[in-house]
C-alpha cells in the first residue's frame, strides 16, 4: 500500500533527524568519541538521504493504485479488515 509506505518511510525520517538532533547535542570527552559520533551522524545523514530517495519516488510515480487506495479509504467501512 503506497500510503502506508509513505507514512513509514515519513516516521522513518523524523526518527533519523531526531537521532541526528541528539548526536549533535552530545559533546565528546575525546577524539575518538568524536570521530564515532561524527560517523554515527553520516550513517543516520545517508539512511534519511535513502529514504527521501524512496519517498520521492513513491510521490513522482503515483498512479491508479494511489487514488483507488484513498478512494478505498474515504468510502470503504471502516470495520472492514
């Protein structure tokens, strides 16, 4: 389902920022410390770069599939599985 993966690649993102937030609030004791913690952050900087990769692509490439799911949802029961 195209909006069930936008909405976790979405919750995805605003995870890795928050990590990225609080690395970046962290302050290293040593050189070391500091050059892990910078490596975490390029981690985090290219899975979030991966996944608004992802994301655009889903918004570029949405079809039929989009707009029968949001049809689905505004008129489907809602008790239905």
């Amino acid at each position: 389902m195209l909006l069930e993966d936008q909405r976790l690649i979405h919750e995805e993102l605003e995870r890795l920022q928050q990590a990225i937030a609080d690395r970046f609030l962290l302050e290293p004791k040593s050189v070391r410390e500091r050059l892990r913690r910078d490596h975490e952050i390029a981690y985090f900087l290219n899975r979030a770069h991966e996944s608004a990769k992802r994301l655009q692509t889903i918004y570029k490439n949405q079809s039929e599939v989009y707009d029968k799911e949001i049809q689905a949802i505004s008129t489907g029961d809602p008790y239905d599985a």
